[in-house]
C-alpha cells in the first residue's frame, strides 16, 4: 500500500497547485468593426488578419 514518507504542508501544497490556474484570454478592440476579438486570430465576421482579407467574412 502506498504511503506518503511524510506529510506534505499546506504551503507546498498550493505552491505546486499555483501553475494550474486557467489563464484569461485576451480580448481586444477591433481597429476596422470595433467589435472585441482575440488577439492573433482571424476575425471571422470580416475574415480579415492584420489589414488584409484572409478568408471569406460571414454575411
């Protein structure tokens, strides 16, 4: 049966849990629509990426 060789603290408990946290996805004002949108992506509704069309926007 396995058993812990001691007990681990509180403290080292939640230090290693710190990098588990969910990172925030970033949002930015979009320069063209002025609509939020990811950052480095492809806006879908225009389909345009850095100033220039890409893809197909959806009408």
């Amino acid at each position: 049966m396995a058993v812990p060789k001691s007990k681990i603290s509180k403290s080292k408990r939640n230090m290693r849990r710190s990098h588990d946290a969910l990172s925030v996805t970033n949002w930015v004002e979009d320069a063209n629509t002025g609509e939020a949108k990811r950052r480095h992506h492809i806006d879908l509704k225009t389909g345009m990426y850095k100033g220039r069309q890409v893809v197909e926007g959806k009408e």
